[in-house]
C-alpha cells in the first residue's frame, strides 16, 4: 500500500503530461529543471516535454544522477560548511617555498637564483639564508625582500660552488626522468588545463637554485654547526642581516641521526635536505617576498575547476589551497553522483586526488611537522594519506585527470580529516562546533550571562560558559590528536593521554605545546579523555547515531529545494521524509525524488 | 482583508513616497565598519602595559615596532620594553599605541569598553556586534544595523544601503524592500556594474526595457499571492536608470575615487581596499546618493606570530577612519554623519604558545557621532582578567539599542535586547 | 460531561427527554489561524544563472565569453561582476545573496545586453545557419505582430522556459512595441540594423524579465 501510494505523485505527473499543458506545469518542469540539470530547460528540452510520450517521472529518474544534480546537493552542504579558506590562513612553510633572489650574473646579465629561507648550510655566512653572500654579489639580502646594495657579477666560481641548474617540475613534465625533454609549450594547455606558472616563472629558460636546495635525498643527517647560541649584540657572520640560526635542543642531542627530508624537522636540523628530484617538494615563487607569485590560481570556480571565471597569477600559497577546497568539492559530489550512504560523508577513508593534490600529499603535509614535538621524540609524523595509496602516474602539472584513493590511512574520516576542514576550521572547538550545526541542526546560543572572572579551567564547570561548553568541550576531545589549524597527528605512542615527564616546573619546551597544564593532560582532552583515543572517526559516529542527525539532513535539503524554512506544519511531512531517508540507506536520491514529487515544491514557485 | 489586498496595500504605501529627492530627508548619513578579525583592545581603547593576573600586555618580545607612531617605549622587564599609555589632558580617555592618527580626534570619540560577547565564535561574535543577536542555526535572526538603519531614514535614497563585506543581515518581511542592502565585493565593483556601452543601445532604448519590465513586474504582482516579491523588482528596476548615467560610474571607478582623495593611504600593507570602501563612502555621501555605506577591514585576527603586526593594522585601521573623517569635515558633512566601529570580539589578555593572541569574550566599540557624549568612555573591563566588570556589563545590543534611541528609532522595532543608555547620549 | 449529565437526568426524571440537536457552543476567543500560501518566489541561484548563460553563449567556457564579450566595452571581467550576482564567498564567508538589489539588477543587465548583442551579431548579422543559431533560432522577419510573435515564442521558451500562448495576452503585443520603439529608434545600421538592434532589445528584455530571474 504505502508503495503505490508513493509513486502516485508520479502517475499523476505522467497523466497530465498526455493532456494539454498548462503554465504550472511549464513552471514545474523548469523548477525541476533548474534544480536537477542546474539550468533552466532548452527550447529542446521543451519540446520533448511537450510531446505527449514524455515520461516526467522517468526524466526524473534520470536527472536525480550526474554532475548538475550532485552539484545541486553539493551547494548545500559548500553554503553549510564553507571549505575554502581565503588569506586569513597562510599556508608559507619555509621548506615548501623556493623564492628567488635576482644577482647579476658572471656576464654582468640578471641572474635569477632560487633559494629557500631557512635552508640549512654549513657556511655560517649563508646557513638559513641566500647561498650567495656580500662577497659574492655585492648586495645584502634582507628577509622576504630584495637584495639591495650595488650589485656586481658573481664570480663564475661562487656560481658553480654554490649553484646549480635543476630541470624543474613546473618546467618539464618528465623531470623524473634522467634527461627531461618535455618541457612547457602550447600543447600544454590542452594536456594540463588549468596550469600555468607565473609569468616571472618563465621569464628565465632555466632554473638555477642553491646546491643544497638540489639535493635529492630523502633522509639526512641531522646537523650540529657548534656555533655557540647567537646573543643579542654578538658580531653577526659575513655580511648577514640575520643571525644564523642556533643549534636546536634536539640538534644537539640527536647529532648525525638519520632525519626525514620530508619534514620540518628535517629541514631545520640538516645540510643534506633539498627540495627532491626536479624540485618536486617544493612551490616556485617568482620573488622573494613571504608570499610570492607562483600560479595562475582562479578566485572564482562557482561551476567547478574546470570552468574558472578569472585567470590571475596568484601567490603561491593560493595554489595548495585551490586543491584542498576542491578536493572536497570532489568528495561531496562523489557521494551524490554514486547515491552513496551520505554518511560516508564524515566516516569515508576514500578521496580523490589530481596532480598537485598528490603532490601535496606525497610531499608537503610533512612540513608543519614537528616543531616541539622533535624534542618528544617525534621526528617523522605519521602520514595525513598513505603515499602508497597515492596514484603513481599523476604528475604535479596534471590538474585535471582525478584518480581514486581507496583508503587514506586509519585516521581518515570523511571531511573530518581533509585539510581544508582542518584549517578553515582550525580550533578543536570550531572543528566540534560547525559539525554541530551543519549535521544535526543544532548551535549554541549564549545564555545572557555575567560572565565574572574566575580561575576554574574546566569550561563544563566555569559559570556562564558551562551551558555550551558542557557540550562543546567533549565534541571537541574527538579532535585532541590532530594539531591545531594544522593535520599533523599526534600518535599515542609519542604522545600519551598523560606525561610523566610534562608534570612539574622542569617540564621539557614541548609539553606546553601539546600537554594542558591544569589538567596535565593532552590539550582539549580534558572533558573527555575517551573520546581522544577515538579521533574523528569516534566523532563521526557519534554524529551519525544521533537522533538529530537524519531529520537535520531531510531539513536542510528540503529547506533548500522549497526556498524557505520549514514550518510546524511541515512536521509530519518532515517525519515521513526522514524515514523514507533512513530506510533508503541514508541515500540523497529517494529523499530528493520524495521532495521534487511533492504538492509543497510543485506548488513553491507558482506565482498564481 | 485578503493577505493579497493587504499586502498591495502595504506596497503601495511603500512606494507612495517617491523614490529619491523629493521627500525631506533626514540629511544623516552613516558609517558602520566591522574590524573583522577580533581586535586587541589592550592596544588602543582599553590600554595594559602591566604583568598583572592574565594580562600580558604588547612589548618587545611580541610586537614589531617598526613605524608605530604612538609607541613610547617603557621598561616592562630588563630586557623588555612596553608602551607608555597615552593619558591626554583634556579628555578623561586613555588609549593604547594602536590608536594611531585618530588620537589627534580624541575629543570627537565615544568608546565603549567591557562589552560582554559570550562568545569567541568569528560569525557569532560578528552577528552579535552587528545585529545584537547570536546566531541561530548558523543564521542571523534578526537585521543587522545598517539595514534597520537604512529602512527608517534611508529608503528614499538611491543607494539606501551599500554594504561592502560587511555582516548585513536583512530579516523578515515588514522591512521596505529598498533597504535591503546592496552587497557589493568591493567598492570598485560598483562602477563596472553600472557601465553600459554606447556602441548598441542607447539610454532611450534602456529606458524602454526598463518601463516594460517595471510594467512586466506589476502585472505579475496582481495576480501574485506573494505580490511584494515584484513589487520590489519593479521598484529596483525603477531605480537603475538613474545609476546607470555615465556621470556615476565614471565617479565611482577606483582611478577616480584616489584621484579626488588622495590623502587616504591606498597602498597600506593590510587595509588598502578599506581605503577604497572610505572613499566610496565620502564620495557618495557628498553625492547624496547613499545613506548607509558599511565595509570591513580586516587582517586582526592574530593567533601567531602574525601578533607581531596587530598594532600596525589597528593603526593602519585608525589612520583610515582618522583620514575619512577629516575628508568629511572637509566636506561639510562630520556634523552629521555617524560612525560606528566593532569587531568580532577582543583578543586574550595572554599570548599563547604561537605568540599570539587568541579570540576572548570582551569588546569594544567606538563611536564618532555629535549625538553622542564625545571625549568619553563607557564600560569598563577588570584589571586581572580583561572581563566585562560593574554590574551590569553593557553588551553589543545596548549599544545598537542606544545608537537608534540616538536617531528617535524604537529600538524594539529591531531589538529584541539592549537597553538605551541615555547617558552615552548627548 | 453534557451527555452524561442528560443520560443521568433521563434516568432520575420520568419519562423521555427528546433528544435535539447540539447547539453551537458559545465562544470563548479567537484564535488566527494562518492559512497563507507558506511558498514564495525566490531568485535563481546565480550558478544557474551563470551555467544557463554560458550555454546561451553557444557552450563557451567562462573565459571564453569574457574575451568575446569585451569588444566595445560591452564586458569587464567575471570577477567585476560575480559577487553583485549574489555568488557566496566562502573563503571569507560571505553568504549568498537570495534576494535581489538594484545592484544585482543593474549587473544583470549588463550581462543581458552583452548576451542579447553578440547573439544578434552571430546569429542574425552574418546570418548564422539556423540550425547553428543559439538564440535567434528564427526567421527575424518582424513586419507585424503575428510575423514578430513567432520569433518572440522562441525567445520566450528560451528565457522563461514555456511557449507565449501560456503568457498573459498582451505580453507579446507590449514587447512589440518595444521591438517598434527600438527599430524606429536605429534607422541607420550601426553597428546592427535597426531589426537586429530591437530584436536585441527584446532579447534583453526577456533575458532581464522577473520570470527569467526568479526560479
């Protein structure tokens, strides 16, 4: 019975359509139009409407699939949760950047040299700084801006002591392979759309970079100058605006060890760490500012990557950023194309990747690691995707072939560990707080009151933070082992729940980074010290069984195709959709089909 | 009374009064700019350069002094050095380093201090400075203050609300559909909206489209059960032959704006678009076209090492407010224009492990307007933790409430909280 | 309570109480009850907007238009005009604009006058083949209402997705006014000819209508 009655709605439509047609019903095939093809109908599309074998219920069927209709749902839940991050968070790990500072060449031509500040060398002149010094140049190198002095050439010598010219990754496709010869042409824009360097990156047909930036090396050693630790007035080495940097704790104590390059720690405490093959680990900026042109990078793809509406050099930051919102993007549309479980949502391990994505994963997600943590031991973090899990072929120019990643790593957990969730949302609490309102409707208002000052740490107890805290603190526990505005994990067995030693005054630099110490525990753990171990993968669940979670979907999709709220008169029809929703598998595409069939909608945007 | 009658009515009397010009108008104008971010009040309005309790006030060790033109450097520690809090003679205010150029217009500003937020939440605090509501659902339930603003005094103007990045909110239905603000992404976007070739059509044949489509647009209304949906497109297809003359856009183009204010700092490191939006804003002003211009100005939102910059942004901030307000005594126009400055919420009196600051709970505000008491602050936090202090703290719907108390507006109309504080009032 | 009040009267009286029909209980107060159509008319979201404008420009992609549209000064850039459409930012959470402004308006006349004048540059001046022909997809001849009504069905189908028969009555007759006003405005051919110009017209006037621009 209730099946039949279910697809009345559809009988009814496909009766009307063999009789005359009439305004509503033009309005309503151009409604369904709008929200299922994302466009309105063509003078075709008309026509086959009006044809009295047309089927609307099987039109339907076949629109509630494809690009356009994910689209629609994707719109959604991009206005709910808003994953693009804008200048506020800049993404310019020292390692990552090669900027370039401009010397006149032993010719007495401009000579571009790319460099990365920071980089580690054993002269104490440059080390952490430009490979080419005073001497050689005859112009100082101030930080993030441009040499300035009376330059003049640099000796062939310094040249090839210091130097070197790479066949870089964004000038050649092939750059893996011993003798690149495919380089950046015309046909490139038709095999790499959506790649196009800076113009400043072409200005020169190749690149010469410091030799220790060459370096291909995935591990070093870790490196100790025994320089003794620079003070305020000391003499500074050469002709440097900067001191050199000092030998860290962890330096010393882990002297010669073996050391990632795929790291920040790596980067800090060793010679030997460079930028890999074909300067693969690293972005090229056309300057040596903070932020430097890299690539054309669109601001606006409201209709996806690949129809941008602007093409403008950007900084090279907004390059991985570009990736990260898209990567989401990606993932959403996925899960609405394939009608999947919507849950997968927050608890899928898979994602897609294109090739600057890869990049970033096999490469990049390292750098913010470890700071402190070196000093606790934890020197190579545990990976945000499986580099294994990483499709081989994707070179870093391919911005438009998306390949599958099965399974990220045990950590993932839908968008809940996907970089642009982490860093739009960068605090535990924001991570905890927005999952809140766009899964299961909820938000958290504040209490009109005093707050008085007080020492209690707890915010569960704290009066006039506790009514929202009470909720919001154990929610954000799920987020204890990721870093803060960042992906890096903090594994239990580097970091444990409590730490004997990051009790007391004595406590190493690091604990104050990652361990709270008033409650002497992980930082944001303290509400719920469970539901850290559990990680977002425990979140998403804890999401997904809520009695909320359901009817917070059907609401906001319904909301969406009516155009408006829901009312207390919607109720029963709200309950039925849910169920219908549950029972479907948590699958968008009945709810949708129950919605667009509907006397509510049909009748939502007739103006008689 | 049928809904449809009703609502013709309703519409009817909207429009009666004609659209610009004729109408007496209350020859205000306002200025709304959200310091988006959360600002560092110990930096200029609410001043610490003591270690006491939580507060650990800007200093060496976390600030870039470079062209900071209020720091006076005092001993903090041994090896630190402070700032030494401007204390004027003739206004009982104090004020921090960031305050920058607009420490010259001290007698000309109402700040108020201990605004108590109840949130750290970006959007919320936002809402909540702008509408005096919290968020509901992710959604602002109420209008924010530019719009109810423009509804009460503006909509007669071309232009009633121009809102360039600014948190507008336009809630309900009984609003005048003209007030609903015009969200642009920045000022220069306007005049390339308004430009029409002369190659095709000309102005007559506009005028044609534009009479037919208004014509279109109340035909459809009559037989509309939700009538004010057209009735608002005929108005605002009514009201573009004026934007559209040459005259505006060539005005309006960002060329055009530096060129007839030069004195505003358009290539500052973090606010030059906020230059833009204060150019636009005294431009049209001076053209009577608007009545409302909100903007944002951003870049305060400080959690690392980017801390060390914060007091040049508040002085970038400032500088550009100090600056329009010159230009608009300049242009005869301070005496009645008024402006209101919020942010997020304030910073934490601490600096945290990145050597930043963090999102806290407190505020303030400032206002420059001759209908408020001038050289004076309100509210005020405790001197160990930076909370809102007193009996009862002052909240950003009290100072919206007494800010359209200020212009004769019911603030019930818009408010559901906030109490006037008269004595803020002139 | 009523009618166990009765059937206790009817057992303690003697004899039959009749029974009659209720009376209608007296009022205590009114309540409203909001019986409003709760749907309304909203603006269409500008992606849709802008997808269903790409494909009246023949299919071109975004950057595509942008350069055919700029000769002339007809067009800027998209970045110039996508968030006066409405477009959400969500890198600093700007929200979606659902309702519209004399800004919004003012911007989607832009768009409509460059994609009404290149459609009759392509499609009517070099006399595109009919079946290449996006949106003049008819013989422009206009000497007379019911010659002009047959084009103006395809524009109408086009813009606001259902045949003009289903339009009030005198819609087509207002806008052949408009195609006459504009003709007669453009004697000479410059660059269009006169027809060209005012069928121009009224494609931009279509592509402007409340009906085009709300869902």
């Amino acid at each position: 019975m209730v099946r039949w009655i279910r697809f009345l709605p559809v009988i009814a439509l496909v009766a009307t359509a063999r009789a005359e047609l009439t305004l509503p019903d033009f309005r309503y095939f151009r409604t369904l139009s709008i929200d299922l093809q994302g466009r309105p109908p063509t003078r075709d599309e008309l026509d086959a409407f009006e044809q009295s074998n047309f089927d609307l219920g099987a039109w339907i069927d076949t629109h509630t699939t494809g690009p356009a209709y994910a689209e629609r749902l994707e719109r959604i839940y991009m206005d709910l949760l808003r994953l693009d991050v804008g200048p506020t968070f800049q993404f310019v790990p020292n390692s990552l950047v090669l900027r370039r500072q401009q010397v006149m060449g032993p010719d007495g031509m401009p000579l571009y040299v790319y460099f990365r500040r920071g980089q580690r060398r054993v002269d104490p002149a440059t080390d952490g700084d430009f490979c080419l010094s005073f001497d050689d140049t005859g112009m100082d190198f101030p930080p993030n801006a441009a040499g300035v002095g009376t330059p003049r050439p640099v000796p062939q010598k310094s040249l090839d002591d210091k130097t070197v010219v790479v066949k870089a990754w964004w000038l050649f496709a092939d750059y893996r392979s011993p003798s690149p010869v495919d380089r950046i042409g015309p046909d490139w824009k038709r095999r790499f759309p959506g790649f196009e360097p800076a113009p400043g990156l072409l200005e020169d047909g190749s690149v010469r970079v410091c030799k220790e930036e060459a370096q291909t090396a995935e591990s070093g050693t870790v490196y100790v100058s025994g320089r003794p630790p620079f003070k305020k007035g000391d003499p500074l080495p050469g002709h440097r605006e900067t001191p050199p940097p000092n030998d860290s704790g962890f330096a010393r104590a882990n002297r010669g060890r073996a050391v990632s390059c795929l790291t920040g720690t790596g980067f800090q405490n060793s010679v030997d760490c460079g930028c890999g093959v074909g300067l693969e680990r690293c972005l090229p900026g056309a300057g040596p500012q903070f932020d430097p042109p890299g690539f054309f990078t669109p601001t606006h793809v409201p209709l996806g990557d690949a129809l941008p509406f602007d093409a403008n050099p950007k900084n090279v930051s907004e390059w991985p950023k570009l990736w990260w919102s898209q990567e989401a993007r990606r993932f959403l549309d996925k899960i609405f194309e394939e009608d999947r479980d919507f849950r997968e949502l927050l608890t899928s391990h898979a994602t897609e990747v294109n090739g600057p994505l890869a990049q970033f994963y096999r490469f990049m997600t390292g750098a913010t690691c470890c700071g402190s943590g070196a000093d606790a031991g934890y020197t190579e973090p545990e990976p945000l995707v499986d580099p294994g899990s990483l499709p081989q072929a994707l070179v870093p120019e391919d911005t438009a072939t998306w390949l599958p990643v099965a399974d990220r790593g045990p950590h993932a957990s839908g968008i809940l560990t996907m970089p642009i969730f982490l860093t739009k949302y960068g605090s535990r609490r924001a991570r905890a707080h927005v999952a809140y309102n766009a899964f299961l409707c909820k938000d958290f208002v504040a209490d009109t009151a005093r707050l008085a000052p007080s020492t209690e740490p707890d915010l569960t107890k704290r009066p006039g933070c506790s009514t929202c805290h009470q909720t919001l603190e154990p929610m954000a526990a799920y987020f204890t082992r990721i870093a803060e505005s960042d992906w890096t994990w903090l594994p239990a067995h580097v970091f444990p729940m409590e730490q004997a030693r990051c009790k007391g005054d004595k406590a190493p630099g690091f604990c104050k980074q990652v361990y709270d110490p008033a409650f002497n525990k992980l930082r944001s753990a303290y509400a719920a010290p469970s539901h850290a171990e559990a990680g977002p993968a425990g979140f998403a669940q804890d999401i997904i069984g809520a009695p909320e979670f359901a009817p917070c979907v059907v609401q906001n999709v319904a909301q969406s195709f009516l155009g408006r709220p829901l009312e207390p008169e919607d109720e029963p029809w709200k309950v039925e959709l849910t169920k219908l929703f549950v029972d479907g598998g948590y699958r968008m595409r009945p709810l949708v089909r129950a919605i667009v069939t509907s006397p509510r909608y049909k009748k939502g945007n007739d103006a008689r | 009374m049928k809904r449809r009658t009703f609502l013709q009515l309703l519409g009817a009397s909207a429009l009666s009064r004609p659209l610009w010009g004729a109408v007496k108008h209350t020859e205000q104008y306002f200025i709304f700019i959200h310091a988006a971010g959360g600002w560092d009040v110990t930096l200029w309005a609410d001043p610490r350069n003591e270690r006491k309790g939580l507060v650990e006030p800007a200093s060496t060790d976390n600030t870039d002094l470079t062209a900071l033109t209020h720091w006076k450097k005092v001993a903090l520690d041994s090896d630190t050095d402070t700032f030494e809090i401007l204390a004027p003679s003739d206004v009982p205010m104090t004020f921090g380093p960031g305050i920058g150029d607009l420490y010259d217009l001290r007698d000309r500003l109402t700040i108020v201090n201990g605004l108590a937020m109840n949130t750290v939440s970006h959007p919320d605090g936002t809402c909540f400075s702008a509408t005096g509501r919290h968020l509901a659902g992710g959604r602002a339930p109420a209008s924010s203050i530019d719009v109810a603003i423009a509804n009460e005094l503006g909509v007669s103007q071309l232009l009633p609300d121009v809102s360039i990045q600014f948190p507008s909110a336009y809630i309900g239905d009984s609003l005048d559909r003209r007030a609903i603000p015009l969200r642009v992404p920045s000022a220069a976007t306007i005049a390339k909206s308004l430009a029409r070739s002369d190659a095709y059509f000309n102005d007559d044949d506009r005028a044609s489209i534009t009479a037919l489509l208004t014509d279109e647009a109340h035909a459809l209304a009559k037989h509309s059960a939700f009538p004010e949906t057209y009735e608002r497109l005929a108005a605002q297809e009514s009201a573009l032959p004026k934007l559209l003359g040459n005259e505006l856009k060539a005005a309006f183009t960002p060329q055009a704006l530096m060129a007839a204010y030069p004195q505003l700092d358009y290539k500052a490191k973090t606010l030059g678009q906020g230059a833009l939006g204060a150019a636009f804003a005294v431009e049209a002003m001076k053209r009577n076209l608007v009545r409302v211009v909100s903007f944002a100005l951003g870049g305060l939102d400080t959690h690392n090492q980017n801390y060390k910059f914060h007091a040049h942004t508040q002085q970038e901030l400032f500088g550009t407010i100090a600056t329009m307000v010159k230009l608009l005594d300049d242009a005869k126009l301070s005496d009645r224009t008024h402006i209101l400055v919020f942010s997020d919420f304030c910073r934490t009196p601490q600096i945290n492990l990145a050597g930043g600051r963090d999102h806290y709970p407190n505020n303030s505000a400032l206002v420059i307007s001759p209908r408020f008491k001038r050289g004076r602050v309100f509210g005020k936090t405790d001197h160990e933790q930076l909370l809102p202090a007193g009996d009862k703290p002052l909240s950003p719907p009290d100072l919206l409430a007494t800010f359209l108390a200020a212009f004769n507006i019911d603030p019930r109309r818009y408010l559901r909280d906030g109490d006037v504080i008269k004595d803020m009032l002139a | 309570m009523r009618a166990s009040a009765l059937v206790l009267l009817a057992a303690c009286g003697a004899g039959t109480v009749k029974p009659s029909a209720p009376a209608p209980l007296p009022a205590e107060h009114q309540v409203v009850l909001d019986t409003t159509p709760k749907e309304r008319r909203r603006m269409l979201p500008p992606e849709v907007y802008l997808r269903a404008y790409l494909g009246w420009f023949g299919g071109l992609a975004p950057l595509d238009v942008q350069n055919r549209a700029r000769p002339k000064g007809l067009f800027d850039a998209w970045e110039d005009y996508l968030s006066a459409l409405g477009l959400p930012d969500y890198k600093i959470d700007l929200p979606r604009q659902t309702q519209s402004n004399t800004l919004m308006l003012a911007t989607l006349g832009r768009l409509g006058e460059v994609l009404c004048v290149r459609a009759a540059e392509h499609d009517l001046h070099v006399k595109t083949p009919l079946d290449q022909r996006v949106v003049f997809a008819f013989d422009p001849k206009a000497g007379s209402l019911d010659e002009f009504s047959v084009g103006f069905d395809v524009l109408h189908r086009t813009f606001l997705g259902y045949p003009v028969r289903l339009a009030p009555a005198d819609r087509a007759q207002k806008f052949y006014a408009l195609f006459d006003e504009v003709r007669a405005r453009h004697k000479a051919k410059n660059p269009l000819s006169p027809d060209e110009t005012a069928w121009a017209a009224v494609c931009a006037a279509l592509v402007q209508h409340p009906e085009a621009e709300l869902y």
